[in-house]
C-alpha cells in the first residue's frame, strides 16, 4: 500500500478481536518506526511501554473511561515522556552522536552547552509539555506503519494520566503516562471499518501565503 492508501485503510478502530495475535515480525517493524521518529534536537526523551500483563490492563481500564480496546486489543503500548530534561541525557546523547557519527566529542561540546542551557532551564510544566509532544510524532509513525501491515490501532488520550502513573509505578521512574495505542485486529463487528473519513477540505485546512 501506498502510505495515502494505508492512511485511508486506517482508523480509530474500537472493537478488536484479542483472538488475533500481531506476528514478532511485525512488531519488530512497529518498533522499528517508533525508533526512528524524529524527535526534537534527536534526544528520544520518551519511554514506550508495551503491556502484555492482562491483570495491568484490566487495572488500567477503571481510569480509561472503560474503554475495551485497554484489554481487547493484542498490544497496548503506552507512551510515556520524561518529566525532566536532565544534563546526563544531553550528555548521553552528545556520546551516542559522537561514536555513530564518529566526530570528536571535544567538537559537540559546544552543542551539548547549547543545549543544556536552552532545555534544562525551562520549568517543569513547559518541560512536560514539550516532551510529551515528541510521543505523538512517534505516535504517528506507528499509526501509518500499521495502516501498511494492515494492523488496527486506536490512539487513545482519554485516560487519567495521574492515575496510570500510579499503576505503572511511573513518578519514581521520572516518567509520565502521555498518550498510548491498542494495536491488534479489528472485531467482525467493529462498526467503524466501513465508516467514511471525517475530514475537513483542504479548502479549510490549508491558507497559501503568497
Ligand atoms: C491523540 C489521539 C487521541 C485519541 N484518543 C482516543 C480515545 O481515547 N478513544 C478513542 O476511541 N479514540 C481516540 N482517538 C481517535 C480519534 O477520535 C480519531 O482518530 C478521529 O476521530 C479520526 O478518525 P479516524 O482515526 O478513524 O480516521 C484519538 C486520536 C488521537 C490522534
């Protein structure tokens, strides 16, 4: 499929069949988009949890609106972002760039300054937001990498991240729950798969500045 076309054969799908199991290898390749999204200044200050624990996910769906793709779907994975910008992380970054790209890190040093003094001075909120946004690049990959497998997702925001925290034992981890995914195969009976798209027209999306 072209990736118009998996955008088109893709949706929020809400009733999965957990009988249908997702092969390694494409899991594999689902990982594989998550870890090559680009992330702001390449740092990957984020976390993704894949809940295979049946008893988490039932724990998880009280504070998910009860949603049943939480337990009904093969996969959840949970996105979670780092709640602080450390010095350490721009460092290990600045090493990871400095061996693959094989450059001296005596000349990244510069860069690594830069970037310690723009990222670990914002404040915890902004902080927050800022890595919690670099999940939905990532987020998306992974919904248009599944639209090519023909894998259902549901990207799914509606939950209490507090609370998720709590059950995965996220604050001490300095992580936080941001947003997460059900990936599987739709229910026979899933009533979004034959739904047309609800799309504004790029009449409205789209203003040309000329
Ligand atoms: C970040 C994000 C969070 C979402 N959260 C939920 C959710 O909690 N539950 C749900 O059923 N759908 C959720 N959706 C699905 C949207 O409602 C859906 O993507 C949108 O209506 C467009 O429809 P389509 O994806 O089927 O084309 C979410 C989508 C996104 C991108």
């Amino acid at each position: 499929m072209s990736v118009l076309e998996s955008l088109k054969w893709r949706y929020a799908t809400k009733s999965f069949d957990k009988s249908k199991k997702i092969k390694k290898e494409d899991l594999e390749k689902i990982k594989e988009a998550v870890r090559l999204s680009a992330t702001s200044y390449g740092l990957q200050l984020f976390k993704v949890l894949i809940i295979e624990n049946d008893q988490t996910r039932e724990e998880l769906k009280p504070f998910s609106y009860n949603q049943t793709q939480i337990t009904d779907s093969d996969i959840l994975m949970i996105f979670c972002s780092n709640t602080q910008v450390k010095s350490s992380d721009i460092d290990d970054y600045i090493k990871l760039k400095s061996e693959t790209e094989n450059i001296n890190i005596e000349n990244l040093k510069g860069y690594a300054d830069f970037m310690k003094a723009k990222l670990t001075s914002m404040t915890p909120e902004k902080t927050s937001i800022w890595t919690q946004k670099q999940t939905y690049l990532a987020l998306s990959n992974l919904l248009t990498i599944c639209g090519e497998l023909q894998i259902d997702t549901c990207p799914i925001e509606g939950f209490e991240s507090e609370k998720y925290n709590e059950v995965l034992g996220l604050d001490s981890k300095g992580l936080y729950a941001a947003v997460a995914v059900s990936i599987g195969y739709r229910s026979e009976d899933d009533k979004g798969s034959n739904a047309d798209k609800v799309r504004k027209t790029n009449m409205q999306l789209f203003e040309t500045i000329s």
